[in-house]
C-alpha cells in the first residue's frame, strides 16, 4: 500500500511543479485563458488516448512548454475556415482511432478490453471535438478542440516515442499475469498524477510489478 501511495504522489508532485512553470510564464505572457482552454481540451482527449511520457524531467518541460505556451498564441491568431475543418475532421478522427490508446513502459495497457473502451471513448470525443470546432463561433476556443487533438496525435505517433527514447506499444511485451493486477488497482489513481502535458512518469516501484 505504501508502495502506490508513494508512486501516485510522485506522479501528483511530477505534475504539480510543471503545471505551475506553465501557468506563471502564462500570465507573464498574458495568456492565461487560451493556456487553461488549451489544457483543459487537451487533458479531455489525454485521459483516454494517452501517449508518450518524457524520461527526463527536463525533456518534459521543454516540450510541454513548446505545446502549451506556443499553441495558443497559434489559437488566438489562426483563423481556419470551416472547409479546411471539414476536411481535417475524417483524418483527424482516423489517426486518433488508429494511434489511440498508445500506453508507456510504465504502464502498459495489457487489458484487451479496456484498450478498445479507451479506444472508443478517445473516437467519440475526437468526433466531438471536431463537431465543436466547426459549430463554435468563438475562434480561439474552436482552434483549442483542433490543437488539442493534433498534439494528441502528436504524442502517439511512434516516432515521437523513439524521439523520447521510449518504447512503444508495450503491452505486447509485458507478460499479461506480472502486470495484470496493476491496472485495476493503481491505473487510475497513479495515472491521474501523471496526466497532464507530457510528464515524465515516476518509476513503478518493485513491489507493484511482482
């Protein structure tokens, strides 16, 4: 018990100390709201897509910092006409059903089942993101739902993972009986620490993995 209070704490703290480096060079740079928006709409595709995880703390931050600080100076000013998102929304929606859920060597998503609910809970919000996109009369708001789902896109892409010298589609090489325990129990409690921009995940303690 110990051992997943420990590993979700870390993860909370790992995620904690990045977010608030993003929020004050935010409201320096006068950004606060489309900061927020932009991580608000990305964290709502995050949750069940998933994606990479930087191995160094600082990999993290400069990337999340390239993401969420130069984005929505791109969403304040991009207008993007209502053709152009009708036709990115099919291919969008494609990649993210293909690419979608990418797990990490720390948390491989070995469960069978849960991969296609993450799967198709990430398709219905991608489909609703893209519909909000096009519908939306706010420009800056709009281009968040666009953005949030390219980073995703971004972050599955499995060159991305090589890029982070990660490993990618990892439930196919961790035994299904060592990790299958895990899920259930510290998946949703040690992942929430760590869901936010690109962290770098704490290392599984020992004692879970056995």
């Amino acid at each position: 018990d110990k051992d997943k209070i420990k590993y979700g704490l870390e993860g909370l703290y790992l995620t904690i100390t990045k977010l608030i480096f993003i929020i004050i060079i935010s409201i320096i740079l006068g950004i606060f709201k489309e900061v927020v928006l932009l991580l608000l709409t990305f964290n709502g595709i995050r949750l069940t897509a998933f994606g990479v995880h930087a191995k160094r703390s600082i990999d993290c931050l400069i990337s999340s910092s390239l993401f969420f600080i130069l984005t929505p100076y791109i969403c304040i000013n991009l207008t993007i006409p209502i053709l152009i998102k009708e036709i990115i929304f099919v291919p969008i929606i494609v990649m993210i059903g293909i690419l979608a859920p990418a797990d990490t060597e720390k948390r491989p998503l070995i469960n069978k089942k849960k991969r296609t609910i993450y799967k198709v809970l990430s398709i219905i919000i991608s489909i609703i993101y893209m519909t909000l996109s096009i519908v939306i009369k706010n420009n800056t708001l709009s281009n968040c739902f666009i953005f949030a789902l390219i980073i995703q896109i971004i972050i599955m892409l499995p060159i991305t993972y090589k890029l982070f010298g990660v490993s990618y589609n990892n439930y196919k090489k961790i035994p299904t009986i060592a990790l299958a325990a895990i899920g259930a129990v510290v998946g949703t409690v040690a992942y929430s620490g760590c869901a936010f921009l690109l962290l770098d995940e704490p290392e599984m303690p020992a004692s879970l993995i056995d």
